[in-house]
C-alpha cells in the first residue's frame, strides 16, 4: 500500500468516525483506535494520539455549530467538567492498585445494561419536556431552552445534580483508569440520571471531551506520540464527518440518534468485556 492509499483510507474511516463522534457525543476516538489498530496495525500509543487529535476536531467542529443551534449547555458542561478533571487524577492515581482489566468487566456489564435502556423512548425526547430543576441546578442557573423535534425552542430542567456531579467524576476516573473515553458515560449521566433531553446530552458531552482531550494531547504531543502523517488524514476526515454530523443531528429525530447510540453503547460494551477477559486470562 503506497503512502497516498493509506492516508485517503484513513481519510475514509475518520470521515465515519467524526459523523459517529458528532451524532453520539461520544468523540471520534470509538472508530479511530480500533480502526488505526487492527485494519492498519499502527502502534497503539500513536493510535491514542491520533484518537486525542480527531476528538478535539469532533469538539471544535461541532461545538460552534452545536451552540449556534441552541443545543450545547455550556454552563452545564463547564460545571461538570470540574468533577471529570478530578475523576481523571483520581483514577490515573489508582492505576497501580485496582486492576483495569477487572473494572473493564464492570463497567462492560454496565455498557450492555445502558444499550438495553437507551433502545427505549423517553418523553422528552419528543419534546415532552419537565422544566423542573433542583436547588442546586436553580442557583447555578443550569437549567436552558434547547430545539425540540417539533421546532419549538422548549425549557428543560436539570435534577440530581449531586448525583450528575458524582457519576461524572466516575467517568473521569474511568478514563484515566482504562485509558478510553468516558463520552458514553458522560452522556448516560446527563441523560438517564440529570433528566435532560437527549440532543442537549450528546451536544454538551461533545464540548466537554474538547476540553478533556486539549489537555492529554499535550502529553502525548511531548512525548513524540502524535505523529503528523497519522494525525493528519485523521483530523481532516474527523472534520469532515463531524460537520456532517451536526447537520443530522440537528434534522434527525431524537429516536434514530437514541437507536445509533444503542447500537455504539452495545459495541463498547461487547469490546470491553472482551479486552478485559483476555488480559484477566
């Protein structure tokens, strides 16, 4: 395979990837590792760099649009941000004591659980929104308006905050545990446990990776892990698809982006279980 086939290949995957990324909230990385790893047998350390490198593009191309439409909680996503940088620094300390391949079986378990549930249409995602907030989330003023699917601009509440903040710092520190991407359990916590509509979840895990991403992709930059003829293809494609993305998320209905993020959750939690199995055995 001559050099130019490989990068409009890679351009091809990572152009699915950020159109995933962008409708998931989940970030590029999902398709880009096992894609870089297994189907052109790139060194997993240079995979994860460019995975860093196609989440930020995810972020930056989608967050701009994501905030034009009305969709993206800003405040909401800066807030929950603090317990994710604290999840992560937890987590990355108690790598050398907990075993990762046994919280992989965990968290695996949880993933398939979360598939199940997401296959199942909630009210809000039809615009049947509750615009009730708790205490905490009416002080913060974190509650918002975002676009239903009927095309009317309708409040939504935010509750359990304390809980929202708790499984975030989990999802951090999963991420610093495992070294994956917590986007899949950022968006359960703001969707199952916080009550906000879907859109708004996927939307406000999308900026939220960004700023998680920005500060690992200085490390990994440092140590010579990014390397410029992988990241590269990677990050136009991501671009490309993530622009995509927003365009379809914002004309797709709640329920066909609830269905594809099942089917991703479901993916996730087969492969963790997977991994996890053979480093235990």
């Amino acid at each position: 395979m001559t050099g130019i086939d490989f990068e409009a290949l890679v351009f091809c995957g990572s152009v699915l990837a950020g159109l995933l990324g962008a409708l998931t909230g989940l970030g590029g990385g999902v398709v880009i590792v096992p894609m870089l790893t297994i189907l052109f047998g790139i060194d997993f350390r240079h995979a994860i760099g460019a995975s860093i490198v196609s989440v930020i593009a995810t972020s930056s191309a989608a967050a701009s649009a994501y905030v034009r439409e009305g969709y993206t909680n800003m405040r909401l996503g800066m807030f929950l941000e603090i317990a994710t940088t604290i999840g992560a620094v937890v987590g990355a300390m108690l790598t050398a004591i907990i075993p990762a391949s046994a919280l992989g079986v965990v968290f695996g378990l949880v993933l398939l659980f979360s598939a199940v549930q997401s296959f199942q249409q909630r009210p809000q995602d039809s615009g049947q929104v509750i615009p009730v907030s708790d205490t905490i989330a009416r002080k913060l003023h974190l509650y918002g308006r975002f676009p239903a699917d009927t095309g009317e601009s309708v409040p939504y509440g935010v509750r359990n905050v304390p809980l929202g903040f708790g499984l975030m710092a989990l999802a951090g520190a999963v991420s610093g545990l495992l070294g994956i991407g917590s986007g899949a359990f950022k968006v359960l916590a703001m969707d199952r446990a916080m009550r906000i509509p879907f859109k708004v979840s996927t939307t406000t895990s999308n900026f939220m990776i960004g700023v998680t991403a920005s500060a690992s992709a200085v490390v990994y930059f440092s140590r010579g892990y990014i390397h410029p003829l992988i990241a590269g293809p990677v990050m136009l494609g991501v671009l490309v698809g993530a622009l995509l993305g927003t365009k379809c998320l914002v004309r797709w209905k709640t329920k066909t982006l609830r269905i594809i993020f099942a089917f991703v959750l479901l993916a996730l939690g087969l492969d963790m279980l997977w991994t996890s199995h053979t480093a235990i055995h």
